[in-house]
C-alpha cells in the first residue's frame, strides 16, 4: 500500500556517498544496557565538510527477488548469528522530526529499546541537530530516500540514484553513519528498484507489522495492532510526516507490554 504523507521540498545537490555493504552487516540482539545510552552505534564525528571525501566504496550487495520483511529473512541476508527466538525490530519511518523524534528518543531510552530510523534526506535538512542526537543515542539510520516519493517503483534508474545518493549524502554528512538498509516508501518495490538498491550497497528492508499509524486510525488501533506482534517480525512506526501523538502513545503502552511478554528488541545493526 502507499503511504500518502505530507512532504517536505527543499533540496540540495549532494555528492555520492556509499553504504556499508550488506554483506559484511552483523545484526543481533540488543541487551538491555546499565546505562541510558545504548552503544551499538558510534558516537558521530563532526559533519564533515563538503570538501571531504566519503568512506572507501563497498563491495556490491546482490539483487535481490524481494525486500526484508522478518528478521529470518535478514539473516538469509545478512550473515551472522541467529536471532533470538523472541526477538522483534522496531523500526521507525519517516524523520527526523523537531517534536516527535525526541519524545520517542526519550521512550526508547527510558526502556533501553533500540530502533532503526528510516530517514528522508530532506528531513535530515534543517533537523541536523535531531539526526544526531539519533545516532548519538546509539540507534541506526536507514536510507528511506531524499524526497517520500510516492511511486518510488515507477520512477526511472536515473531518478531512483538520484533519490537513494541525495538520502546517503545529506544522512553521511549529518550524522557520520553511512546506511546500510534502505527501505521504499510506502513498502513499494520493482525488480528495477530492488537492482538499485543493490547498486547503492544497500539491503532492501520492508516489515511484517504495520499499524498503519501514518493514517492516524487511533491509540487504541495502533495498540491493538502492535500488540499483535510475533516473534520474527519487523514492526513499522512512523516519527515524521505529520502529527505523530497517537503513535507516540501507542509505543508508550506497547514497549511494555511487549518487554513483559518476554519480547526482546534488537538491533539490525553492522559492525
């Protein structure tokens, strides 16, 4: 389904920065630190400036048939070892956001949960300080484009590099992290998109749990939704786009309750 978001439309030309590839990625669980900050990720260095050269290129990653939807399929990708079996991903769409992110920075803190932030690079422009304070608080970045366009499946290779570099520069040059995942917006794929995202180095990542929380369908809804989640799964929440309260209050019951099912959150994470 696509996601119909409001967007923002500033722009700025980029230069090509290349992801961690695929193939060498890691991921596993996340335990629950004794401090506030989690330490899976590297406290980022300075922006850097943009006469500074980006990370050595990758190897490639391989075209794949079809996105990521569970962490079984992640790690069919990606070697390393297995999840735990009571594992689930949090995975958090659409920023960075002035309001939103910070507040569910503090919940995700609060319960030493980590979370893979999808971010659109024109998000990132403007929210500088909001993109870092991410991965200074040791959570992951993804790719999820420059601009949310809505068709991203129907554009042409040309546009489809232009969107996926743009994203990689502006979340680079912010934060220090180059990502490694990259996901559609609205989930929308082709066999020309999943080629490019392996052009670009990246995996391409879907989800198993959508609560539909972009369309605002209630508190109650979202609950319900993420509350059904099972082990393996991917879930998907939104931080941008738009008044994201009711996802907010949703997370605030369902990491709890999750956590006291005996869920475990981890991170998708490289090293």
């Amino acid at each position: 389904m696509i996601n119909p978001r409001t967007e923002v439309t500033r722009r700025r030309l980029l230069r090509t920065a290349p992801a961690v590839a695929g193939a060498l990625l890691l991921a596993g669980s996340a335990p629950e630190p004794r401090h506030a900050r989690f330490t899976t990720a590297p406290r980022p260095p300075a922006p850097r400036s943009s006469g500074t050269p980006a990370p050595a290129r990758a190897p490639a990653v391989p075209v794949l048939k079809r996105p990521v939807f569970t962490l079984r399929d992640y790690r069919r990708v990606v070697p390393g070892p297995a999840f735990p079996g009571d594992s689930v991903a949090l995975t958090i769409d659409d920023g960075p956001h002035p309001l939103w992110t910070p507040k569910i920075l503090r919940l995700l803190q609060r319960h030493h949960v980590p979370a893979l932030f999808c971010m659109i690079g024109n998000q990132v422009l403007g929210h500088e300080t909001v993109a870092r304070e991410v991965v200074r608080d040791g959570h992951l970045v993804a790719n999820h484009t420059w601009s949310h366009p809505i068709r991203m499946s129907r554009l042409s290779s040309a546009k489809v590099h232009r969107e996926l570099d743009r994203a990689q520069n502006k979340i680079y040059d912010t934060t220090g992290q180059a990502p490694a995942l990259f996901r559609s917006p609205g989930g929308d794929w082709s066999p020309g998109l999943l080629a490019g995202a392996a052009k670009a180095r990246m995996v391409p990542l879907d989800w198993s749990d959508d609560p539909r929380d972009w369309s605002r369908p209630g508190v109650g809804a979202i609950t319900q939704r993420l509350l059904a989640a099972r082990p393996g799964q991917i879930l998907l929440c939104h931080d941008g786009g738009g008044d994201r309260s009711q996802t907010y209050a949703a997370l605030r019951t369902v990491i709890p309750a999750l956590k006291a099912r005996g869920y475990r959150f981890v991170a998708l994470h490289p090293k």
